[in-house]
C-alpha cells in the first residue's frame, strides 16, 4: 500500500489528540452518568443530561476539526485522496452520531425522563460505542494517511 510521504500543518496532529482526548473523556462522563443508580434518584437525568451537553460539545468540535474547511479530511484529501471512500463514511457516521445526541437529549428532557430510565441508557450506550468505533476507524486513517498514531488516550 502507498504511503503519504506528505505532513499535515505544524500542530494540527497535536491538536486532533487533544481534541480526542478531550472526546474520550467526555465519553466516559456520559458512560459513568448512564452506570449510577437511578431508582430514587431525581438527579440521575439531570447529571446524564450535563455529560450529553458536554459530549455533544466535543462531538461538534470534532465534526469541525475534521470536516470543517481547514480540517482533518481536507488535509487528507491533498495527502492521501486513496483515503476519501474512508473520510466519506465518517463524515456519514458523524450525522448519525448527531441524531443519536439529539434523540437522547430530547429523552432526558422530557417529562418521563425519570420513568424512561431503560431507553435513555439504551441511546446512551448505544452511541458510546458508536463514538468508540468511529474514533478507532479515525484513528486508523490517520495512521494510514500520515504513519503517525494519535492514540489510544490510555
């Protein structure tokens, strides 16, 4: 397979890992706000609902550190136009991951969000795996594109 003997702008990979990173923790605030207790506890959509703003913050810097004008996939095109079937499928996967945000936010806002305890953690858990699988497959394009790994944030 050919490589990229091309090198994305001073910064910009540094950048993406520490928007990924910022990411990954944003993704375990909602994991560990989805896992507490909620039977009696009146709290317990209000501390889902402040990890989802948070993640869908971060999920919206990302869509715009990758797919905006300077971003992530127009780098990419000019270093590895081989790689833009892979840019498309996660640009796609980003307008999914949106829905899914949106869905769950209207859920835990809603008047029976203390009763729907089950489908908010259904969404939840469904779009961290979701957002898990995309940062891996992203992983792997930059990768492929730049030989640089920007990590697994362990």
């Amino acid at each position: 397979m050919e490589q990229s003997t091309s090198t994305p702008k001073k910064g910009f990979l540094q950048e993406l890992q520490q928007r990924r990173t910022e990411l990954r923790d944003s993704m375990s605030a909602l994991e560990q706000a989805l896992a507490t207790p909620a039977v009696g506890r009146t709290g317990w959509t209000e501390r889902v609902h402040v990890a989802l703003v948070e993640l869908s913050a971060d999920l919206r810097e990302h869509v715009r550190i990758t797919e905006g004008p300077d971003g992530l996939y127009t780098e990419l095109l000019e270093a590895a136009p081989r790689l833009s079937a892979a840019m498309d499928r996660l640009a796609e996967e980003h307008a999914v991951m949106g829905e899914t945000m949106e869905a769950l936010l209207n859920q835990v806002t809603s008047p029976d969000a203390e009763t729907d305890v089950e489908r908010v953690r259904e969404l939840g858990t469904r779009l961290l795996g979701t957002l898990a699988r995309h940062r891996q497959r992203g992983a792997d394009l930059v990768y492929e594109a730049y030989e640089f790994d920007i990590g697994g944030d362990t």
